[in-house]
C-alpha cells in the first residue's frame, strides 16, 4: 500500500499500490484465530447446557451449516471484489456507496466492542493463570487494556509478526482442542450418546423445539463468526480472487468441526449435571476437566484460554482496522484525511489500529454489569446485520438477473445457496433479536433491538453529514480496483 500524503489528502485519485504478503495458510489463519474454536466453546457451553441441556450440541450443526452458506457467498463475493474491508467493499459494489456505508457502520461497531470485551474476557483468564487469583474489577480492566495494547502493537509492527503470533495461536487452539476431544471422547467418556438427547428437564418436544433450542441456535450463532476477517485484508493477499474463498470457508469449517469435537468429549465426560442445572457448578468445562483429567489441567486451561482469546482479540482488530481504514479511503468518514494515511514499509493503518485501541481501551473500564451486557447485544448485533446486508444484497442482485461471477464461485449451487444464506441471516436476526427474558429486565431482554434502533438513528446522522452536497465522499472517485499479476 502506498501512503496518502497529508497534502494530498483531500485529493479524489485514492489509488495505491498494495503490499501482498498474506498467503492462503496466513490468511486462514488470521480467520482461524477471529473464529477461535477455543472461544467458541468456552462462550456458550456451560449457558446452552443450562437453557437446553445436553441436547445443546445440536444446535451446532444447525448453525454451522448456515453459516457455511454464508461463506459461500463471502467466497463468490470476494472473488470478485477482493477489496479491504470484507463486508463493507461487498456491499458497497453491490448497492453502492451509502449501503456499503452502513454495513460498515454496524461491522465496525460490534467489531470494537467486541475488541473490549474479548480483551476483557482474555484478562479474566490471564490473571489466575499468573496466580493473580483475587482482583479487582479496575485492576482486571488494567490487565485487559495491557493485553490491549500488545494485541494493537502487535498489528501496528508489522505482517511477519502477526502472521508469527496467528500461527502460535492456531497451532494452541489445534492442539488443546483435539486434545481435549480425544482424551474425553475415548478414555473418560461416561455417559453414553443417548445423553446427546435429554434436554435435562428444560422442555420437551415441541416445547423445546421452539423455545430452549431455538434460544441456543441465537447464542451458539456467536460463536461462528469473524471469518470474515480473511476477506478484510483482502488487498494485502496474494492471489486474493482464488485464495479468498478457500481461506474464509475453510476456517469456518474447521472451527466448526474441532468446536463440535471438543464439546461432544466434554459432554460425555461431565461428572455432574445436576450440579450445573442447580447453579451449584458455574464452570463446568474446568470441572469436566479437573475431574476427569487431573488439577493440574486447570492452569493449562487458563494458558489456553488466554492464548485463543487474545489471539481472537488481535484477528478483530486487523480486521476491523481494515474496514474503518477502507472507508476512510472513500472519503466517508470524519478525518478521512488521517484516518486514510498509511505508514511504515508495510503501509499500514496505524492511525486506526490506535483509534480502535483508544475507543475498545474505553470500554474495558465500563464496570456496570448492565451497560456492558448492552454493549454485547451491539456487538452481536453490529456483526449479524452486517453480515446479512450484503449477503441479502446479492440474493436480490441474483434474482434481478444482474449477477456476474468472479473467476471462482460455487457454480450451479451458487443461486440456491445465496438465497438460503439470505433466508438464514434474516431468521438467525430474528432469532438473536426476539425479547427472551434472559436478563430479568425489559431494556437488556430487548438490547439488541434498542441497539440496532441507537445506531441505526446515530448512522442516519453521520451519513447525512458524510454523503452531503459538495462533501469528500461525494467528490471522491472510489475505484479499487488493484491488479495482482501473481493470481488474477
């Protein structure tokens, strides 16, 4: 990438020539680690098992299965716009630029707070593991704005170190999680497959179709996302067209096949339902694991689990850096002109990656139980709607006739399998949106409705300012077309 000069920096010619030093092993691994199946487990275990009981894990396939839809479509999408940016470049060429603009206004807001929290979740875990086993919530917010602060420098230094750091990261996450799935699964499995099949007591039939499962599918749904981010370094891949849709499907799937994996041996293995049901238990992976494995198992555990979120954290923010830079890019947003500039060898967003560091560094200090679970729902929500904008986007782009493939696509499925995706992402917002009485009160039940009506409003404000008459964005002639003579 080349940098924008500060005296250039109201110019409309926005072309550059990119860095290309990802290759489909890094790119995938940049959206191994957003996924993160160690995350992915730990997330939403031990709430599913209590909503829905052992029968929780079919919620996974039933997700992952849509999802993979969903990355078939990135896949077709990115083969033919291989732009920064994911989600915001893609819809943005399929329904221009004031659409592309809101895809990227709820990307890039439920990628930052998801960067505080992550970071937040990475600290929790970080602290016992170095025997820091009694802080306070100002000190943990301390730790977490640190691991912040190194996941940022860690995306500021450079792509050979992150690509480092990714790899480590993934072969952890590898590692831990087969391990786990093995060692469970064949050696200290106690309960037989029919466990897979009792909701414990939540519901029965119809009943538990319809509520405790379809509440699990909302969770579980946020467990299968970030892999997108392989799509948001697009511009800086080799042979993007071609590598794109490989990297972003295939790190989906082995996500999901290794969450699947490790979930199933710890269901197998758990010691004591009841006590998870009654509340008595509120970890029960690490009490699967201390019992079945030994005490010794716990501190390996927190490594683990610090490692894949804090990996997960830095593959958020390259990915979000990346949009917010794109955008700027475009002239559409405040401060495009430094928001827009690139530095170092490698031409990176530096100016971003610090102002995402800044703002998720914020949010780590928000102490009230409340308001962070309402920072959650946007996170959820902003990665959900963002999805779904460009995937419906291209649903109707097929069916008016005007679709064009790139040079890879998922040939005669690519229709049925675009307009099931875009059936999908608008039930799983639904899904994830629908008022349940979770939280016990009215505005966190309904917190990713609220949140989607705040930004959507606050959106419509900022894009009235940024697409105005005789505005930047309105000058700028946005043409990102970059050739790579390696792979197009």
């Amino acid at each position: 990438m080349a940098e924008i000069a500060p005296e250039q920096a109201a110019a409309p010619d926005l072309s550059y020539t990119p860095v290309r030093d990802f290759t489909l092993r890094s790119a995938f691994a940049l959206a191994f680690s957003d996924v993160s199946p160690i995350v992915g487990i730990y997330s939403v275990f031990g709430l599913c098992l209590l909503v829905a009981g052992p029968a929780f894990f079919w919620g996974f396939p039933v997700v992952l299965i849509g999802q993979l839809a969903v990355t078939g479509v990135f896949g077709d999408l990115v083969s033919k716009w291989p732009f920064q940016g994911s989600v915001y470049a893609w819809a943005r060429e399929l329904f221009g630029a004031r659409y592309g603009w809101f895809t990227n206004w709820a990307y890039s807001w439920g990628l930052t707070i998801a960067l505080g929290a992550v970071a937040l979740f990475a600290a929790d875990f970080l602290g016992p593991a170095m025997g820091l086993t009694s802080l306070s919530q100002t000190e943990t917010s301390l730790l977490a704005l640190g691991i912040l602060i190194f996941g940022s420098i860690a995306n500021m230094i450079g792509s050979k170190f992150l690509r480092g750091l990714l790899y480590v990261s993934m072969t952890a996450e590898l590692i831990s999680s087969l391990g786990i799935g093995v060692a469970l699964l064949f050696f200290h499995r106690t309960h037989s497959f029919s466990f897979l099949f009792s909701g414990a007591g939540t519901a029965h039939g119809a009943g538990w179709l319809f509520g405790p499962f379809l509440a699990i599918v909302a969770f579980i749904g946020f467990s299968f996302v970030g892999f997108e981010s392989a799509g948001s370094i697009a511009e800086e891949v080799q042979g993007a067209r071609h590598v794109l849709p490989k990297a972003i499907s295939l790190a989906l799937l082995s996500c999901g096949l290794l969450v699947m994996f490790a979930t199933l041996g710890l269901l197998l293995a758990i010691p004591d339902l009841g006590a998870v049901l009654s509340g008595k238990d509120t970890n029960p992976i690490a009490t699967t694991l201390e019992t079945r494995l030994g005490s010794g198992t716990g501190r390996a555990l927190l490594v683990m689990l610090t490692i894949g979120f804090t990996a997960s954290m830095i593959a958020v923010q390259a990915a979000v850096s990346r949009a917010i830079w794109a955008s700027a890019r475009a002239r559409e947003l405040p401060a495009s002109g430094l928001l827009g500039r690139l530095s170092g060898s490698e031409r990176l967003p530096r100016h971003v990656i610090g102002l995402t560091c800044i703002v998720a560094g914020i949010l780590v200090f928000i102490h009230n139980p409340n308001v962070f679970t309402l920072l959650l729902s946007g996170a959820t929500a902003g990665f959900f709607v963002s999805y779904a904008l460009p995937v419906v986007a291209a649903a109707v782009t097929r069916l008016r006739g005007g679709w064009t493939p790139g040079p890879v696509s998922m040939g005669k499925a690519a229709a049925t399998v675009t307009y099931l995706a875009a059936v999908w992402m608008i039930a799983e917002i639904i899904n994830i949106a629908w008022p349940r009485n979770t939280y016990g009160v009215w505005y966190l039940n309904w917190g990713i409705v609220l949140v989607i009506a705040v930004l959507g409003v606050l959106g419509a404000l900022v894009s009235a300012y940024v697409f105005r008459p005789g505005g930047e964005a309105a000058a700028a002639r946005f043409t990102p077309v970059v050739s790579d003579p390696e792979g197009e």
